[in-house]
C-alpha cells in the first residue's frame, strides 16, 4: 500500500483537500471521499459512461482515472449542473419532460456529456446526439426519449 | 374534471434523479462502515479440498475472513421461491443455492469466501491472499449433454442433471396430425443473455445493538419477501427487520431472488461484528454471480390445414436452470403458456425437461421464458405460410382468437398455478394497424421488390405476442391526507424505474382530486409498508395500482362522510375536487382535504363509538389470475450482403394493456424492452467454452445496444380493458422485449428473399449470420 498523497480539486465550485492513495479512483474519491453520490459507478472500465464528469470542461470517465489525476483541477459533477438544489437547468427539465430517464442511474453521466455537447454545439441534429450518447448505455430507455430531450433542451435554450 | 388516469404526466421522481440526489444503495455511508469482497469460484465444476484464508486474515485493514465453515449452522441452502404448479406427473428436484460454497463448486462466480476490510481495495487484496485448493471435475455446459447418461452429476443427491420434468396437453395432438394438410418441424435454439442493469447489485447491512434493530438497503425488487426470510433465518422478529430498496438502477428480474448469498451473507455478519457492512457487486462478478436466463432448446411440430388454419402444435424443450433451481419452474411454463399467443389451438402437447448446468443460475430476465415461445410459434407460423404460399399477416388472422370469445381458457395451467385463461383481448384490430403503419401491403407489392432489383436486401417482420401479466397474489397500499392536504400513499413493491412515484400518484390524485405533484409515494421501505411480494411479472400497475385505487377509494369515502357532517348535508350531494369536498351545486360550501384530517384527528372531547382517526386506510387487491396484454410488432430491416449486418430500419409496436395510466410511462417501457429485445436478437449473448467459463464477461466484449444500434419505436396502443381489476389495466414492462426475436428473424429472411434460408436461432450476431449466408453459399 503506498502513503496517500493530497489532492486538492474543485468541484462545482468548492475547493475540497483530502488525501488519496495513488490507486484510488477518482470516480471513488468523488463518491465515497467527497460525498457526492450522484455520479455513479456502472462497470468501472470505461465503457457504460455512467461515472462520466466534466474535468476542466471535458467528459471524462472518473473509474478511468485516478483521484491525483485530478490534482490542481476543475471538476463538474451532477450536484453543480442546477443553480439551486430544488431546480431544474434546461437540460435536466427536458430530461423530465421527454420522459428522458427510467431508474436514472446512467442518467447523471449523460447529462454531463450533453452539457458538454450543447455548449460545444448548441444546436445538434438527432445524428449528432445519437453518437455522443453512444458512448453511454442505458438498459431501460432505450434511448430514443434521451435524444428527444437533448434536442429539446438544444432548442429550449437557443430561443432564451 | 380533466381525467389524471390516462394523462401524460411528467414523473414524481425526476427531479431527485437529474440532480444527484436520489439515494441508490452504494450511496449510503454509515460511520463505522466496513467492506465486502468475495473469493469467487474460478472453476465451473470443481471439488473444494482446501480453503486457506490464514494470509489473508493476516493483512492489515482486513477484520474477518468467513468459510462456509464459519457459518456453522446458518449454513443452509436457500428456500425455493416458487413452488411447482401442481401438473400431473410433475417430476422437481430442489437444489438451492448456498451462502458459500462447501466441498462442491458448481458454477464460476459461486462465492466461496467472504472478507471485511476497512475498504474495499485492502478486501480485494485479502481476496487474493486466498488459497483455495480445488479437484477440477468436468464441467457440464451444453444443455442437451447435460441429461445424457454418461454426464457428470453436479448434485449428487439427486443422481442425475434432470432438475424437473412436465408435460402439458390438450386435445388429441397425433389426430391433430394424422389429418393435416401440412406438418412442419423444426428444431429452435435460444441462448442466454444478461439482464446488464447499470447497477450492479449491492447490499448495505447495520445492526443497532441499542436498538437491536436490523437496517439492510438491498437493491432487491422484493423487499418485504428479503425481510421476511431474513428474520426467520437470523432468529429476529420481522419488526427488527428493516429492508429498504431505496432507488434502484433497473432491475429486470434478477435483482428478485431468496436469496443471493451477499444478501444471507452481510447481515449475519454485520450482527457478529457489531459495525455496518457493505458490498457492492463489480461489474465482473455482476457477470457471472447475477442470474442470467434463455438457454432453451425446442424440437417442436406445427400441424395445419391446407388454408393454414392450426390444428395443433407438439413441442418438446429442454430449458437451462445453471447450477441450482430456486426459481421453481416460473421460465418454462412461461415459455409453454405463451408459445399459444393469441391462437386458437385446439391440440398442444408441450413436454420440457429442466437441466442442471455449471453456469450461473438461471432466474427470469424481462421476458421470463415467454420469448422463446412466441419465438417457436411465430417461426412455426411462418414457415407454414411460406410452404401454403398464404401471407405472414393472412396466417395470423386466421388464427387469431375472437374477440368475443373472451374469457378463453387455454385448458393448461400458467406459472401462478391459476388456469391459462386469457381475462380480454382484441387482436385483429392490433394486426391491420401494425400492418397499416408499416404500409406492409405497398412494402410487398412495390417496395421490396424494387429494392430487391437495385440489389438492396430489405425485409419486413411482423409478429403478434400475447403476455401474462399481472399476476397475484397481491399487493396493498396504505393513503393518508396530510394536515397540509399533502397526500401519502405507501406500497410494497419497490421501484426499478418502472415510475411508481409517479403512475400510483396518478391512481390517487384522481380519485382524491388532488394534484399528482401532491401525492407522495413511498415504496420499497418495509418500515413503512410490509406486507406484499414485490415488483415482477409486470405486475406493479396491475396488481399495487389496483390496491392504491381501493385504499384511495375507502379515503374518499371517509371524507365525504366526515365533510357531511361538518357541512350539516347529505353525503350524496358532495363531491371532491380541487384537494376539497365541496357540495356540487353550491362548490362554495366545502371544506379542505387537509382541514378534514385535521378534524379527524381530535386532540381533546369525545368521538363516536367505532371512529378511526385520521384521513387514511389501507387496501389490498389479489386478482383471480393474471390479466393478459398483447400486441403485434413490426420491424423492417437491410442486411448488407458484404458483412451481414443488419440495420433496423424501422420499428412499429402496436400495444394493448388495457387502460394506459400515463402513455408517456408506458411508450418508455415500450421503447425500452424493445431495445432489450434487439440486443438480445442480434447483440448480447453470454459465450461459455467447453469448460464453463465466461468468455465475454464485460462490457466491451458483451454488447449492450447503444443509441447507434436502437431506432426509434412508432408506438400504436389499443385498449381492450382488463375485467379482473377496477383499473382495467394490464401489465407493460415486459412487452417490448418479448417479440422482438421473432420479429428479426421473421424480417431478416425476408430481407435475404427466395435463399431458403431459415432463421431457428436466437441471439444472431453479425458473425452468425454470415457464417449461415455462408452455408447457403450467399456471401460473397
């Protein structure tokens, strides 16, 4: 076992300091040392996406990562997509408007990739979701009510 | 009054869900808490001679190692969950799973050591200071092998792989046969899949000494069953049982199970160590320590007459169980019942033979058994209309039971032991509206045929299904008003996305006339609600949503009484509406929902004799038997001649569950099994070698389908309401996945035209289907 080392991030906003171990995965760290349970964990070898949050900006896959990966930057996570705990931000109103999500674990990590997607490319066509939501599975949707929600989200927030 | 049954109403839960804050079971955290890992079983089939776990309760960090041989006399196999029909000439052998594996190893993935550490990394690395010594025996894992004589025995005690045989019949199927026009037989091959939900599955257990109460979060779809048993086994009252399923990440059948071993495992523990536990599955063990189901074989005979009516159907199965059999018998009777799908078959002889196999236990996965009988029908069928030269759609009509011979009785006996009778059912009308949006007429005579000239193989599937849904024995719900007019209805079953929180809301927000946002569904907590089964056989809106109504109903009826004898009126002329009751002529002169629970809950004076306080009541519905919902599905395709992949090109579902409480919960159910369906058909397929190990246990080498892979589904519903519950609703969450295989096979030789090519298999593959062009020397 190696010593831990500090690791000093922040996430949505807040600067947290904790130690880690080098092995640990940063998917683990967010969960289980900073308590922030809303991005989830589905296969840990970078394939479902559901662990997926924005590292300075980028989606990554946080079980694909180890927490020191992450030193001295900026992460997003599902907590810091809404302004205030009890809303909704566009993207996550269409989600439940379109009947986007099912059980909702995959769901946080899709939406940190389409966040990502719709600042990139604020105004997608249905292709072009389809391919940045291939990268995640989700077992109970089949998917067809995510990509509707994305593309309404897309135009909800370009007529603003 | 706009009606709330029946409304497209965004859900209850989302919002918990979109922003994180939505509790699943790994995102409990006590203080205190110690993880579980679990030395798994590298062998299919093995003799344990040895389990040395001295080093690994050596390492630091790790609190406790357990063997089968620490469990002393907890050590027991699990009960059988569902006992047998009672056929005549039944034969079932019972052999149940163990907490951990003693002298005998019978699947890979079968845990035979348990470790607590202070986390999860150090007990994984107690797992690997493990030595188990083992005799490798050899591993039984063709199905049909399995039951010849000169197999290895995985249960000793029994003697034989044999766990169960059954032969259903009516009629006279030799004479069925003796006059047909046209016999066709043909051997089908279905193999097993993964259920792949998300989440893996977890346990959390804490023991309260003080308290001396028992908390365990489960990501069970069957708590209240979880706790019941785990009192009796731990010797605990089922009031110091707390099971809660908080929100679970898909369930799909195999998170219901009495039990799994983690589930035995980590609350006896937790009790002895005297601190909170938890394991959470990875997802490699996911793959080979949650069941799995669909390995069947059928050698099955359709006789008909010269315009292709039926005359009878024979078919003989053999259906994999893996290693043990707690399921009961539930996946093959399934499979026998619904091979009749919306037919009139006057002569059926079904026999199926359930064998015992060193892979992972075979539970019901979405489905449970039905698809492979509408997967020998449908292709039955088909094949007969090609030989008659009749049309796919015309075969079907012919033999689609009427509506009006509802209630019909299939003269055999379904998985709940009630008789197969189907309670309703419409089929006609499902068929020509699939046949009219799919345009199938136009895609024989024109479109296909030019296509077909262009050198573009394109095909057409379209196939009818029925489902037994909704089965007993019964559920309950308890509603309470609030003070605030806040309204709280607590059921049993749990929820794994289905939207509970939101289609029970609904059932009760229309018959309180509240807002559904102001109904407050709590499930899955036994602490609140603790009698009924759980959430299976797509029974939650059938079978709970049916006790909601009633409790929903004895409220309102508490009301009006209550508001008559504030308002000095007669109950007859109130009505409720508006979170008020009101007199319907005069709506002004009315009291709040909320201000009657108050006046039903006096803190000081005297009540009437025999008055119960509050604005509540609880209700329970057990149905007769099981309502029975249906559909037809059609799919077009293009198989590129090159690669033999397959694109779906369309997808139509017309649909008949009775009353839809909410479209939008229901087309996403829809869409989602069928999705399910497409990655069983042409994707997924757990791949075993001689030996029994798992060749493609993760997810880059078992293929999930993605938004690449899934069309998008044009849903059609119709409505033929069930007689058997006041909803007139039938169960939805299995339907999409339940045709889909015949569906594709049905389209993608049609795709593949005058080849002569047939499809008997499910899953195909890319690599399947050309390795069959091949053999018809199609390929290039």
């Amino acid at each position: 076992m190696s010593s831990p080392e500090r690791v000093r991030v922040r996430v949505n906003g807040t600067p947290y300091e904790r130690p880690a171990e080098p092995r640990l995965l940063l998917s683990d760290f967010i969960r289980h040392e900073l308590c922030l349970t809303g991005t989830h964990v589905g296969c840990e070898h970078g394939v479902c996406g559901a662990c997926t949050v924005l590292l300075d900006g980028e989606p990554v896959r946080s079980c694909l990562l180890f927490a020191v990966q992450a030193d001295g930057r900026e992460i997003t996570t599902v907590e810091g997509l809404a302004l205030a705990s009890d809303t909704l931000n566009p993207l996550q109103a269409a989600f439940r408007e379109c009947h986007g999500l099912q059980c909702g674990f995959c769901t946080p990590g899709i939406l940190m990739t389409m966040t990502a997607l719709l600042r990139d490319q604020p105004d997608p066509d249905e292709s072009t979701v389809r391919e940045a939501l291939s990268g995640h599975l989700c077992r109970c949707t089949g998917y067809q009510h995510i990509v509707q929600a994305v593309l309404l989200a897309a135009e909800q927030m370009g007529a603003r | 009054m706009t009606r709330i049954i029946g409304a497209r109403v965004p859900r209850n839960e989302d919002a918990r869900l979109l922003t994180g804050r939505a509790q699943f079971v790994d995102d409990v955290e006590l203080n205190g808490m110690l993880h579980v890992a679990f030395r798994r079983s590298e062998y299919a089939h093995a003799r344990l001679t040895g389990v040395d776990v001295s080093a690994a309760r050596a390492r630091e960090g790790v609190v406790a190692v357990y063997t089968a041989s620490d469990l002393g006399d907890y050590w027991r196999p699990g009960p059988l969950l569902v006992p047998p029909p009672p056929i005549p000439g039944l034969v079932f052998h019972q052999a149940t799973q163990v907490p951990l594996a003693r002298d005998k190893v019978r699947h890979v993935g079968e845990p035979i050591a348990m470790v607590v550490a202070t986390s999860r990394y150090l007990a994984e690395d107690a797992v690997e200071d493990i030595v188990v010594d083992a005799e490798p025996l050899e591993a039984v894992v063709d199905l049909e092998r399995a039951l010849a004589p000169d197999a290895p025995v995985i249960h000793e005690a029994i003697g034989s792989n044999l766990a169960a045989h059954a032969v259903q019949r009516k009629g006279d199927y030799d004479a069925a046969r003796a006059r047909a026009a046209l016999v066709i037989s043909r051997r089908f091959l279905y193999d097993r899949g993964a259920s792949a939900a998300i989440e893996t599955r977890g346990v959390v257990a804490h023991w309260d000494a003080h308290a001396e109460q028992l908390t365990i979060w489960d990501t069970t779809q069957a708590p209240i069953p979880i706790r019941n048993g785990l009192a009796a086994m731990l010797g605990l009252l089922e009031s110091q049982v707390r099971v809660v399923a908080p929100f679970i990440g898909g369930g799909f059948g195999p998170k219901i199970m009495m039990f799994y071993p983690e589930e035995v495992l980590l609350p006896w523990a937790a009790i002895r160590l005297g601190r909170p536990l938890k394991w959470i599955e990875d997802r490699l063990e996911s793959f080979t320590a949650t069941t799995q189901e669909r390995g069947q074989v059928h050698e099955a005979e359709l006789a008909v007459d010269a315009e292709g009516r039926i005359l009878g159907v024979r078919d003989r199965f053999v259906h994999d169980t893996g290693a043990y059999d707690p399921y009961g018998l539930t996946i093959p009777i399934n499979s026998q019942c619904t091979l009749l799908g919306p037919y009139r078959v006057p002569a059926y002889e079904s026999e199926f033979r359930v064998a015992f196999t060193n892979k992972t236990l075979v539970t019901p996965v979405r489905g449970a058994g039905r698809q492979h009988g509408v997967f020998v029908m449908e292709r039955l069928l088909d094949l007969a209309a090609r030989r008659l030269g009749i049309d796919r759609v015309e075969i079907r009509r012919r033999n689609y039971l009427r509506a009006d011979e509802f209630p019909y009785n299939h003269g055999i006996l379904f998985q709940d032991s009630a008789p197969l009778v189907y309670d309703s059912g419409d089929y006609l009308p499902a068929l020509e509206e699939a046949a009219r949006i799919v345009d199938y007429d136009r895609f024989v005579r024109e479109v296909q045929p030019r296509l077909r000239a262009e050198g573009r193989r394109v095909g057409l599937g379209i196939v009818s299904y029925v489902e037994g849904t909704g089965i007993g024995p019964y559920e309950g719900a308890r509603v309470t008003v609030e003070p605030s007019g806040k309204v709280r209805l607590a059921t049993g079953v749990g929820t794994q996305g289905q939207g509970h929180f939101t289609s029970f809301a609904q059932v009760v927000a229309e018959v309180l006339g509240v807002a559904v946002g102001d109904v407050h569904v709590i499930t899955g907590d036994t602490s609140v609600f603790s009698w009924g089964t759980g959430t299976f056989a797509s029974r939650g809106a059938v079978v709970a949503g049916s006790a909601c109504h009633a409790a929903a109903h004895a409220v309102r009826a508490k009301a009006i009484a209550l508001a008559a004898d504030v308002l000095k009126v007669d109950q007859s002329c109130l009505e409720v509406a508006n979170g008020r009751v009101a007199v319907a002529e005069d709506p002004g002169r009315g009291i709040a929902l909320g201000e009657l629970a108050r006046l039903a809950n006096p803190l000081r004076g005297a009540v009437r004799p025999g008055t119960e306080p509050g604005l509540e009541a609880t209700a329970y519905f057990g149905p007769e038997r099981g309502s029975t919902a249906s559909g037809v599905h059609a799919m077009e395709v293009e198989v590129d001649p090159e690669t033999a992949m397959v694109r779906i090109t369309r997808y139509v579902v017309v649909h008949d569950c009775g009353r839809l409480i909410n479209p939008l919960i229901v087309e996403g159910q829809i869409q989602g099994g069928v999705a399910h369906g497409i990655g069983n058909a042409f994707y997924e397929q757990l791949k075993y070698d001689e030996s029994g190990q798992l060749l493609n246990a993760s997810f880059m080498d078992y293929l999930l389908p993605t938004a690449s892979e899934v069309p998008p589904v044009e849903i059609s519903h119709v409505e033929t309401l069930s007689p058997l519950n006041p909803l007139g609703v039938k169960g939805v969450g299995e339907a999409g996945c339940i045709p889909t295989g015949a569906a594709f096979a049905q389209a993608v030789e049609d795709a593949l035209g005058d080849s002569g090519l047939e499809i008997l298999e499910i899953p195909l593959s890319p690599t399947r289907l050309y390795e069959l062009l091949q053999g018809r020397g199609l390929s290039p």
